[in-house]
C-alpha cells in the first residue's frame, strides 16, 4: 500500500528543533513509485507544494526540491515531490512516452504519466500555492539578444501564466518582490532572474501549450498562485544553479506565508554528486565492475537489490539496474526470469552510469516442452507464472503484468498485448519486457470483450516472425472492495463494509486501519482519511468533517468516498464485530 519513511527523529537531530514530517511512497511496487514528502511547521499557516523533476533532464529541480526535504518548517505545511517522474530521470530525458508537464489539462489514461498527473493533481489541490522547479535552456530575455538569449529561452526566469487571476494575488507582484531580494545576490549579472509572462489566458500568446502545464492547471482550475522557477541549464556550475534556486524558493515560500529554515548546500557534495558508492547485489552476491564478468545461470531468477550510500549530503539519487536488452525497465524494481542471454547490466544514480558489468551465462538453457503447447512466462503482481497456450490467466484491475517470454525460446520473443501500447513511438506489438498496468480504461476499447459481472477479457498473442501465432487469454475483473478492518482504542475490532456514497456511523475518537479486505491484497489499496494518507498499522481521527476515500495503488483511480457521521456508541449498539451503516 504506502510505505512510510519516519523521518522525524532524522530531522530533529539535524535540526536541533522538534518537527513533523514524513514521507509517503505512491504506486509502491511499480516503476513509477513515487516519493511525497510532507513538512508541516510549528505554527499553522498555509500549505503550499513543491515539486521538481517533472523532466528527467533537469538536474537542478529535482536536487533543490530534495534538498529543501531537510529544511525545518517554522511556519505552514510544505509538500513536497522531488523527483516527480522517476523513469524520466533515470533516462535523463525530458519524456518518455509523454511530457508529464502537458498532461494537466484533462484526465488523460494512456501511460504511466498520467497516473503521475493524477496524484499530482490530488496533492495540488490540498495546496494554497504551488513552486514548480525547473531547468531550462539558455537565458530567458523579452528581446532576441543572441541564439541562447532571447524569448524563446526559458532558464533564469520565473514563469507565471498572467499578471493575476480572478481572485489570485497579483503574480507579477509577488514576483518582482521575491527577485529583488534574489538577485541582490546574482553575479554575474548575465545570470539575474527575469520575469517570463506567458501570458496563457490570451488566445494570442505564443505559448498556449502551457495551458496543459500543472501552473496553468494550478492557477486556472484550482485557484491558488503557481509560479515556475527556472535555472539555466547552460550554467555548468550545479552548486551555484541549486543555491539560487533554492533561495528563491524560500523567497516564494515566504511570499506565499510559509517560513522555513532551509539547509545550505555544500559546494563539496555537488561536485561529488552523484555518489558513487552504492552497493548492488545479483541474486546476493555484489556486483564489481572491476572484475572480468557476472556469471550468471540461465533459466533462474533474476534478483536485483541496491543498498543505498551513505548520502550525508542528502541528495538521494534515485537508482536503477537496465538489462542491455530491456532499456528503460528497472530491475531493482521487479525480478526478472531471463530466458534468452543479454550481455551486460547497467547501474544508474539519477540517470548517470556509474558502472556496467559483463554478463557470463554458465549451464544450459532452459528446453523448449517436448509435448504439448508452448508455455508463456509472466510475472502477475509480482508473482511468477506459467501459462500455457490456450490457457487463461486471471487478474484485477491495476495488476501489474510483465511480459517474460516463452519457454524454452531463446529468440527475442514479440509478445502482443491486444489494445495496449506500451510506450510511445515503439507500437510495433512488443510488449514483452515492458511493466503493463491492467487498467481496462487504457485499452483500446474494441480488443476488450465484455464478460459478465463486469469483467472484461483480452489475449497476449505470440507474433515472433516464423513462430506459430499462439496465443493466451487474461480474464481482468473490477477491483472491489468489501470492508475495512479498524482498531479502537480499547483494542476492539470493527469491521466497515464498504458502501461508496453512503453515510458510515463511527464513535469520534482514533482508529487504527487494521486491513483492507477486496478481491485482492491490501496494498493494491490506497486509504485516505479525508485528505490524509493511511497505511496499514496507522492511526487516524474520525471527526463528524471527515470521510474515508480509497484509491487504486498503482492507478490512483477514484474506489469512492464514504462520508463519516459521528457519534457516541452506547455500551448496548457497539458492536464489536462490525460498524453500523445508517
């Protein structure tokens, strides 16, 4: 479900001072998991979100926002997300099947992307104001002063979408005020920060493809101020871009009624960065570059775990593990059965190598079955599994599917999943090697067939160039719900039915979520309490304002929303087994 970090002892022994804060893991489990970061101050005040990393080739968001993780929160609430787009980053390319940052402007269901946009969208909407962190070619000017100066260059700027907005502070105020104190401390000159109006709200702008970014999504549909800080990636010096950057967010966070104390970066860890330190394990044993080759047996899984550094600069790096024949899929995220031989593995931290081992397959290859169909192998959520041609499989909405191969083939095996495109650009039928999330809403409709009690089907089919066309069937059934298990205080046990949209009748007090109970695992669940994310084993507080919502792990899809009506349980009506619906 949510993998929580505790993070309040860390904070409070590097910054002397008492703290809340926590970090919650979205789409655990996936390729696209997520980290959301949650600092609220010692005194009330507004709430506004931080994000960088919507771009895997923009260095300088994503190492201010993680560094801004360490601050200590004086005043407000912060969210923050630094690295928005993992896969991007460990690519380092703006997009891998689409610019996350043009997927706000409807409620696409195509790519992981847009699972992204939606939790993203969720979190901005808890929000009173939103710092997008960014980094962006060249200088930006209102006038052509050179090729790498000028209005179509976007670094060194802050980019709003207009002067103000129906009842929104004035933009264009709050900036010129924050870049006063800014650029007070700027040199050279050539790198002060500008004003960028785009102006998106004019039919005339030059620059309406902004009105799918997450400012304009933020400023226009949710209502709240939303500026974009960038920093140019021609600067080379990434301790300077990462201090500015960060002082002007502070400067914003201020502005928009948050005070934080934010850590100083040290000139010594950028340059050092990424660390190179990191210890990776193959089926346990370590990975060393140095050495000749990684022996490896054929037929066997896969198994990829890293360690992280000793990231006292706390950077955090993301890391990744690419197959040479399977770029992009991160195996220290997922196993992997290899049935045919690749030749090396590569170790990325934020998408730069830092090492690459030679892959040695000792022993024979699996035989092929000597009677009988072919046999295709998968990983369903994370389990591994045979199925023979003919056969059937079957899964729940928001499984995770991955492709392995045939049996006993050593070929590079295509393996079509009808109506499904896995990435962008690459709709050539293969979708082996690839994570595929079963969402029946981001099919294309005419290859899902209609079964009864709402489930649908879809077939896997072998198209290998001279191989038979065989074939396999996954039944995919709705993901329900039945019921939460909750703890009292007194250590009784209430069992919910889940019913979405009808009032649940709960004694105020705390409650502890026990479990949730479905046709399937609790952690394809999300559970929120009103806005707050719930994990298993976590307490919250029923008041007569909140409500329960549940979302899909791997999708953030929306399972409903109970609404809670409180009130006292009398020694005669509590009933220990179950909660009591009106």
């Amino acid at each position: 479900m949510l993998k929580r970090s505790s993070l309040a002892l860390i904070f409070s022994l590097l910054l002397c001072t008492p703290v809340w804060a926590e970090v919650v893991t979205f789409f655990p489990g996936t390729q696209y998991a997520l980290d959301v970061h949650f600092l609220r101050g010692e005194k009330p005040g507004p709430t506004v979100f931080v994000q960088g990393g919507i771009q895997g080739d923009e260095t300088g968001g994503f190492l201010t926002a993680q560094l801004l993780t360490r601050a200590k929160v004086r005043k407000g609430t912060v969210i923050i997300v630094p690295r928005a787009n993992p896969p991007s980053i460990h690519e380092r390319k703006r997009a891998i099947n689409v610019d996350l940052n043009r997927r706000f402007d409807q409620d696409y269901n195509e790519f992981y992307e847009d699972r992204l946009a939606r939790l993203i969208r969720f979190l901005v909407s808890q929000s009173q104001a939103l710092i997008h962190l960014h980094e962006g070619s060249g200088f930006y000017n209102p006038v052509r002063v050179s090729d790498l100066r000028g209005p179509n260059r976007y670094g060194q700027s802050v980019i709003i979408d207009a002067v103000g907005y129906k009842n929104v502070a004035n933009l264009e105020r709050a900036a010129r005020q924050v870049l006063a104190k800014l650029n007070e401390g700027v040199s050279p000159k050539e790198y002060q920060f500008q004003i960028f109006n785009m102006d998106t709200f004019n039919d005339r702008s030059k620059y309406l493809e902004q009105r799918k970014s997450l400012t304009y999504y933020a400023l226009s549909r949710v209502g709240i101020p939303a500026v974009a800080l960038e920093v140019s990636k021609n600067i080379t010096d990434l301790n300077w871009k990462v201090s500015a950057q960060l002082k002007g967010t502070v400067l914003f966070l201020r502005q928009f009624g948050v005070e934080v104390d934010a850590p100083e970066p040290r000139p010594q860890d950028l340059k050092a960065y990424p660390p190179r330190d990191l210890k990776i394990l193959v089926n346990g044993r370590e990975l060393d570059s140095r050495k000749p080759a990684l022996s490896l047996a054929p037929g066997a899984t896969l198994d990829v775990r890293c360690e992280p550094s000793q990231d006292q600069a706390g950077l955090s790096p993301v890391t990744a593990v690419f197959a040479s024949d399977r770029p992009g899929f991160n195996l220290a995220k997922a196993p992997r059965l290899p049935l045919a031989p690749f030749q090396t593995l590569d170790v990325r931290s934020d998408g730069q190598v830092l090492a690459k081992a030679t892959l040695q397959w000792t022993g024979a290859w699996p035989a092929p079955e000597q009677s009988g169909p072919a046999k295709f192998v998968c990983w369903l959520g994370g389990k591994l599994v045979h199925v023979p041609a003919g056969g059937t499989i079957h899964a729940v909405q928001g499984d995770q599917l991955v492709l392995e191969g045939v049996w006993g083939s050593k070929k590079d095996e295509v393996l079509n999943l009808k109506g499904y495109v896995s990435r962008v650009g690459k709709n050539d039928g293969q979708d082996a090697g690839q994570e595929i999330i079963l969402d029946p809403k981001s099919f294309i409709p005419k290859f899902l067939v209609p079964q009864p009690g709402g489930d649908v089907t879809c077939e896997v089919v072998r198209e290998t160039p001279g191989q038979a066309k065989d074939k396999f069937t996954i039944v995919l059934k709705p993901r329900v719900v039945h019921s939460l298990v909750l703890t009292t205080q007194d250590g009784r046990s209430l069992t919910v039915p889940w019913s979405p949209d009808k009032p649940l009748q709960l004694a105020p007090g705390r409650y502890t979520l026990a479990d949730v109970q479905g046709n399937g695992p609790a952690a394809m669940v999300q559970v929120f309490a009103s806005n707050t994310p719930v994990t298993l084993g976590q307490s919250f507080t029923v008041t007569e304002k909140d409500s329960i919502v549940l979302r899909q792990a791997t999708t953030f899809a929306d399972m409903g929303v109970m609404k809670l009506s409180t009130r006292t349980l009398s020694q005669a009506d509590a009933e220990p087994d179950s909660a009591r619906l009106y």
